[in-house]
C-alpha cells in the first residue's frame, strides 16, 4: 500500500519523473534498420543515388499510370520526331514514344536486377555456408565448382546460357543469377570460416544445438552486413548485364521495350535521330551508377571502423 504521503511526493516529483523518462526514451538504441539508413543518409552522394533508386522503382511499378503513351502502338506519322513538348525525349523509327518506352523498359531492368540477384544470393550463400561450415570434400566440391564458373567472364557466361536455353528475359535472369553464384558463395564460406570461432558459436555448441541451428540461427544471421553490400553492387551488375543481352538480341524480345534493346535501335540512327541512343543510355548509366554508390554508401555506413 503507498500512503498518502507517498502519493503527495510522487505527485510532486512527476514532472521531473517524466522528463527523465523523455530522456531515456530519446537515447534508446534505435532499431538496426533506421540506424543503417540515417548513416547511409550522411554518405556523400548517398541521398542523390538513393533517390535516383526510388524514382525507378516508383516508374517499374506505376509504368501503366505515369507513361504519357503506349510503348509498342506504332504511330507511322511521328516516325524520329526529335524532342518536343509533346514527345519529351522525341520518338523511334516506328513513331513509339521513347520516355514512355524507357518508362515501361524499367519493369524489364528491375525484374532483372532483382531476380538474378535472388538467385544468386540464395543458391550462392546457401553453397557458400555449408561449403565454410563443414570443410572437407564439401567444400573441395564446392569450391572447385565456384572457380570454374570464376574462370569465365561473366557476360560471357551469361552469354552462352542463354544462348543455350533461349532468348527471352527469363532465360537471361537465369544466366545472370548463375554468373552471381560464385561472387555469394565465395562471400558466404568466407564469412563462416571467421565466424565459426565465435564465442557464441563455440557456446552454442558446448550446450548441445545442433549443426543445422548453429549454422542458420547463429552463423547466418551474423553475415549479413557484407551480404546486403554485395546485393546492392550485385543489382549495378545484373542491370548492366541485361541491358548487354538484349542488345544483343538475346534478353527482352520485341515489342517489349528494353534499354538494351532501344540502344541497339538507336545504333542505326546515330547521325539522323541521336536521340534514341542517348536517353536510353543516360538512364542504363543513371541507375546503374546509383545501386553502385548506394552500395558504396551502404559498406560505409556499415563499415565497423568507420562507427561513431
């Protein structure tokens, strides 16, 4: 029970109670995320990438509602009509508009980026933590299989895949994911091998868990700052990679709008419509060079001897 007098100087102390607590509530640690990103924030050039980033993403998802046209009706009367109010970055040899075809070519880059980047992350550190944590002829195995796939270039990889299963964007996200296998599982083994002397690792194990709950509970999640670096650089590659094999006719096919794709078109008409060289290229150049300074930014902001 609090008498009466000890409800008087609590009442009494209230203000200075509450004050204190504002207090402790403002120096709280704040969630991992939110402090990743206000550090990523204050990196130079950080917010210009970041921001180039979410433009893109904001035109993959809402290309139907923000292209002022449609980007594979052909409108024989506005063939190579230079930049004007009308056609902001003028139109192509079939009389399409080119910011709308650019637009609409994001879904394609993205989609990409994205999904051979998911399987590369998944099948490469997946390879890559049982190839560190059980050592031996796994990890001979392994190995040996990552420098062999190392051993190529990779847009020559990514060439031969899928010239072997077909061109089309699938088959290329296929192509490029495997090309990024090596780069995650060569990341993951690395980041086991030092983790695995641990204290908590060694605590784990001296109270009986199991291999499976060491290496997904305990390891996994203790490796993923250098992880997501190399997702973000590993978006750069696999945008700029795609946009290789449709210029080549081997990614996206036609009508689908394609930056590699326009900047072959644009190939032939450097001298009379430059234009249809120029703008797709700038934005292949944009948005590849932003997830490669955001991941640049990213290691920064995560880089322990750079903490403050």
């Amino acid at each position: 029970m609090i008498s009466l007098n000890d409800e008087t100087a609590l009442s009494g102390q209230s203000e200075p109670a509450l004050a204190a607590g504002a207090a402790v509530l403002r120096s709280a640690p704040q969630p991992y995320w939110r402090w990743v990103l206000r550090r990523v924030w204050h990196v130079r050039l950080a917010p210009l990438s970041l921001i180039i980033v979410l433009v893109a993403v904001f035109m993959a998802i809402f290309a139907g509602v923000i292209a002022p046209d449609s980007p594979t009706k052909a409108v024989l009367s506005d063939v190579l009509l230079s930049p004007s109010r009308a056609h902001p970055m003028g139109t192509d040899d079939l009389g399409r508009d080119v910011l709308s075809r650019i637009i609409f070519g994001t879904r394609a880059s993205l989609s990409a980026g994205v999904v051979a980047t998911g399987i590369g992350l998944v099948i490469g550190a997946t390879l890559g933590l049982f190839s560190g944590f059980f050592l031996g002829p796994i990890d001979t195995v392994i190995m040996r299989v990552m420098d062999a796939l190392l051993a190529f270039p990779g847009l020559i990889l990514a060439l031969a895949i899928t010239a072997a299963l077909g061109p089309s964007l699938i088959n290329a996200m296929i192509a490029i994911g495997v090309v990024s296998i090596p780069r995650f599982a060569r990341l993951a083994r690395g980041q086991v091998l030092t983790l695995n002397d641990a204290d908590y690792v060694t605590a784990a194990r001296a109270v009986g868990a199991r291999n499976m709950r060491v290496l997904f509970r305990h390891i996994g999640p203790n490796m993923l700052t250098p992880i997501i670096i190399q997702v973000s650089l590993s978006v750069a590659f696999a945008i700029l990679t795609e946009a290789s094999l449709s210029f080549l006719g081997l990614g996206v096919q036609p009508p689908t709008p394609s930056w590699g794709f326009m900047l072959n078109q644009g190939r032939d008409y450097i001298s009379q419509a430059p234009w249809l060289a120029i703008f797709p290229g700038i934005t292949i150049f944009l948005v590849v060079m932003a997830f490669n300074l955001l991941g640049d930014a990213v290691r920064d902001a995560l880089d322990p001897r750079l903490r403050i």
